[in-house]
C-alpha cells in the first residue's frame, strides 16, 4: 500500500510531459484486454452445465466444483485489469484532476478480491458459516468500492472531451452503476434472495463495460 501511495503521489499530472504517454497506453490497452477476457470467461462458466440458476445464484458459486479454476482464473483477470486501469488513469490523467482516494479505491479492489477467495461462499441451499459471511462482506466491500471508484471518476473523464459516443455511454454506465448496486444489496436480504444472481450480473456486466470505456477514454485521449 506504501508503494501506491508514492505512486500516486508522483503520478503525472496532464501537463507534465510526454513520457506518460506510452506507459499509460500499455497499461490502458492491458486492462481493456484483461477486462474483455474476464467477461469472456464468465460467459463461458454461464454456458456450462452446472446446475447454477444465473437469476438466484450468486456468481461466486463457480468457485464451488469443477468450475472453481475457471472462476478463479476470472477472478484473477478481473483484478489485474482493475489494477492495470488504476495504473493508467494515474499516467494517463493524474492526480489532480483525479482525487487521490478515488485511484486508491481502485488499487484496493484486487485486494477484496483476494479476501474473496480465501474465505469461500456456501451455496444457496447451504447454511451461512462464517466463512460464508466473510466471503460476503469482501464482496460487498468490493461492489462498494467499485461503485465509489466509477462515481467519483466518472465527472473528472467526462471533462476531458471523449468522442461524443464515448462521453454518453460512460455516463449511462456510472448511472446504472448505483441503482444495480442497490438492488445487489437489498436482494441480499432473505425475502428476495431468490432474485439476487439476476442483479449481481447487472451491476458485474455495468461496472466491467464502464471499465472497457474507461480505458478506450485513456487511450483517445493520449492518441
């Protein structure tokens, strides 16, 4: 955690120089590929025959069975485009105009993620235990700090002048971003349990295609 710190401290600011450029491409391009691969490789534990309902089970559920290796593979990628995108809006935009905390939310997320897997889920007819329990307070500390991360990111991007498409799709992901974050927490609750996987899936599928976006604005905007 030190070490990012230092490395948001000396982040480049937009007028410092060139010599981000290239660097922030990279990690831009890095975490638009490891984010497309994520989503891929959700997509292909969803065609599996598992058993799992994508409307009532939560996607944390792979990591129960055969298709443990692949969830974590995922779950792995996912992390590392997070972590290449932080990384990048730090070269790419810097601190200011971005808020210090808010590339620390991102730099923190893998670091849930990890918490996720160490403490696994119980599937949705089993007792909670408390590992179960950790398991979801990473998860909701994750979707969190996710949501705060697109939120207070998103008004900074879009005052950079993306191409018009660029500027109306990330602001309809932030905008879903907190309704489909909402509706993960209250379907936590028992009585609409049932119907929690279904949102889970939306807020993953928003949050990951405002990342997609994110990076396509870091490399419009370094060229």
């Amino acid at each position: 955690m030190t070490v990012a710190l230092v490395v948001i401290h000396t982040a480049h600011t937009p007028s410092s120089g060139v010599a981000a450029g290239p660097v922030a491409l990279v990690l831009a391009r890095t975490a638009l590929l490891a984010t497309l691969g994520y989503l891929t490789m959700l997509g292909v534990l969803h065609v599996r025959p598992t058993g799992y309902n994508p409307i009532r089970h939560a996607v944390s559920d792979y990591a129960v069975g055969p298709t443990a290796r692949l969830f974590t593979a995922a779950l792995v990628t996912s992390s590392a485009a997070v972590l290449a995108l932080g990384f990048a809006l730090i070269e790419g935009v810097g601190s200011p105009p971005l808020a210090v905390r808010t590339m620390l939310f991102l730099l923190i997320i893998p670091l849930t993620r990890i918490g996720m897997t160490l403490f696994p889920t119980t599937l949705e007819s089993q007792h909670l235990t408390r590992t179960s329990l950790t398991h979801y307070a990473f998860a909701v500390a994750a979707f969190t700090l996710t949501y705060l991360a697109i939120s207070e990111t998103t008004p900074v991007l879009l005052a950079l002048s993306p191409a018009p498409w660029l500027h109306t799709s990330l602001s309809l992901a932030a905008l879903l971003a907190g309704p489909s974050l909402a509706l993960v927490l209250v379907t936590m609750l028992r009585p609409l349990r049932r119907t929690f996987g279904l949102f889970e899936r939306v807020f993953l599928l928003t949050t990951n295609i405002w990342f997609i976006l994110a990076a396509l604005l870091v490399m419009t905007r370094i060229g």
